[in-house]
C-alpha cells in the first residue's frame, strides 16, 4: 500500500512580528497565538489547515507578547498571556473583554538595567483555578483570578534563582517546572490546603544539560520532564532527582542529540507532548520538525525544514493535527529572515506511535 500523502498548510493572516505561543481551543478547529506584534490571533484551522480564517485580532497594549495558555472553563474559553513590560492579560474570547491580572515589576533582584525587559514575564501556565508565571525578575508568581478583591496582588510569590526562560505545570496541577539562568531548574510545590494557597521552592539544582536550557515540558506521568538546550539537544530528567527503581521498565536519565546539521548546531526552542501517544515532538532552530518516542529512545518522524525557526509547537486536542511557528527566533543575531507564518498538518498514526524496541 502506497504511504499517505498529508499535506503541511499555511494559515492565512499570520502574526506580523515573532510568535511566541500556541494553543488549540479546547476540543475545537480554533488556534490561538501570541506575537510580538502584541496581538493575540484566532484562527478557525478548519480542515487541517484548509480554508482557515482568521477570527480574532486583539491588541492586548502591553507590547510584545512572550507567552500564551488557555483555560475552558463552564463554557467560557480564556486566553492568558505574559508580556515583555512584565504584565499578565486574560482575555475572555466570548465577550473580548481584557483583564489585567497582575505584573511582574523590575527591581534590584532583575540584575537588569534596562527597565524595559527586566520584568519580562516570559511563562504562563495554569492550576485551575490558578494562573502561575514566572520571569525575568526572578520570581514565580501564582495568582488567584476568582479574587476580585485581590486584583492585581499575586497570593504567593517565590524567589527563584535566576531569570525564568522556560515553565510547565504538571499533569497533576501541584507543581511547576522552571528552567532558569545559569542551567537552574528548579521544582516548585504548590498546595492548597483548605483553600489557602502556598508554594515553595524545592528541587534545585544546574540542568545535566551543559549549555543553557531554552524549553521543558513535563512527561504525561509528571515524573520526568524533557529539557531542550540551545546546543540542539534534549535531557530527559526525573523531577525527583531520582530513577525509579530498577525492574520497572522504565528508562533513566538520557540525553540525545537534534537539530543538527552537519556541524551546525541549532537550538531546541519547543518541546510538545502528543496527548494520545505520549511521545513528543521538538521544533528547532534549523526549521525542522521532529516527533520521538521518549520512552524507546526513538526518532519517528521529521518533516521538511521551513524557511526558518519553527519557534512554537501545539497538538489539537486528539492529537489529529499538529501547528507548527515558523518564525526567526534571532539564534543568529539580526539579519533578513522569511516572514513569520502559522503552518498546520494532519499527524498519521505513524507519525506519532510509539515504536516496540528492537
């Protein structure tokens, strides 16, 4: 039987500037995206990326956006979002109505004298009903939006070591993965006891990456997370600092190599887990597209290289189809790059098993 042909589609009205984030609406065609332009975009993607239309172009006014999360909730879809001059935005799709949650502020702690990015929330994440950020002025914050009392307060506020590049939260929505400065990653609780919320700082320690972590995302199991690096290689790491006991089948720590071409070595900007399979896909700096199977050490699938960086990765909710950002995420400094586009493609069963060992 002749293999499938699936088709890579451009979306329509793209982002003007960088993207920076990606998410599917819920169980919906519709695609979410955040830019430097300073814009959030929706896209209805249609059939895989066929016939899509732009839906939504909302300027949030706080600058370039960093990152992106969306929340479902009784019927209501809200977008939340970090932005360069330290800001934390929700935006309630149905009604376009813009609430400012919170901001990260420049301080001494930044150890950055540029004012402009020295708050720069650069991850957004989510605890339901929380929301937690993390940035460059080195500090994790969770906020309470249900609190309308407490607007613009965080509830809890934790020092981290360095400026926070990269953050997940875990499956389980107690704890938050943060990659930090000087190869820091840190692991921070989070607890709700009768309601009253507070965190702490617990694992800490440099990444046994060597050179700077650049994204993370955690395991479907929450007990390890995958760390990407700018010297285009991914760690797979116990959040514990632990293996699990031998016996178990489970694979320990490892590391492999990506995104290389010849001797070019490019950055791992994005790490997506497949929510059915629970393999993973990685986009990097060279514009390529990558889907492993974590779990027998595996490469599955790599898809053509785009004109640049592919900068943002998101599964829809099944996994039947993947956006990719292809965007110039600047690993060469200034200098012309292609236009920033939103590509979606239809993933083959193929493209995402896992594969036996052999």
């Amino acid at each position: 039987m002749a293999e499938e042909e699936v088709q890579t589609v451009r979306l329509v009205d793209p982002p003007t500037d960088g993207i920076t984030g990606l998410s599917f609406l819920g169980t919906s065609h519709l695609l979410a995206s955040s830019s430097w332009d300073g814009s959030l975009r929706i896209h209805d993607t249609g059939d895989y990326g066929n016939n899509s239309k732009l839906q939504v172009s909302q300027s949030l006014n706080a600058g370039p956006l960093l990152s992106l999360a969306c929340r479902e909730d009784d019927g209501t879809t809200t977008l939340y979002t970090g932005a360069l001059d330290g800001s934390v935005q929700a935006f309630d799709v149905t009604t376009g109505q813009v609430t400012l949650i919170g901001k990260h502020k420049a301080g001494t702690a930044a150890g950055n004298t540029n004012s402009a990015t020295a708050a720069a929330c650069s991850s957004v994440g989510l605890m339901p009903p929380l929301v937690v950020t993390a940035g460059w002025d080195r500090h994790l914050y969770v906020w309470d939006v249900r609190q309308d009392n407490n607007k613009n307060t965080a509830v809890v506020t934790v020092d981290l070591p360095g400026k926070a590049f990269c953050m997940d939260v875990d499956p389980l929505h107690s704890r938050v993965a943060v990659g930090c400065s000087g190869r820091q990653t840190c692991l921070v609780d989070v607890r709700r006891p009768d309601q009253t919320v507070t965190a702490e700082l617990g694992l800490q320690g440099e990444s046994s990456q060597k050179h700077q972590t650049r994204c993370l995302r955690f395991f479907p199991d929450g007990q390890r997370i995958a760390v990407g690096s700018v010297e285009g290689r991914v760690a797979v790491e116990w959040v514990d600092g632990r293996p699990l006991e031998s016996g178990t089948g489970m694979p320990k720590e490892y590391a492999f190599k990506c995104h290389r071409r010849n001797d070019l070595v490019f950055p791992v900007n994005c790490i997506e887990f497949h929510p059915k399979y629970g393999t993973f896909a990685t986009g990097g700096g060279d514009g390529t597209v990558v889907t492993w199977d974590g779990f027998n050490r595996k490469r599955l699938m790599a898809l053509p290289a785009f004109g640049t960086s592919v900068a943002s990765l998101a599964f829809s909710h099944d996994g039947s189809a993947l956006a990719m950002a292809s965007s110039y995420t600047f690993e060469e400094g200034e200098r012309d790059h292609p236009r920033d586009e939103i590509f979606v493609r239809r993933m083959l069963d193929s493209d995402c098993q896992p594969k036996s060992k052999s």
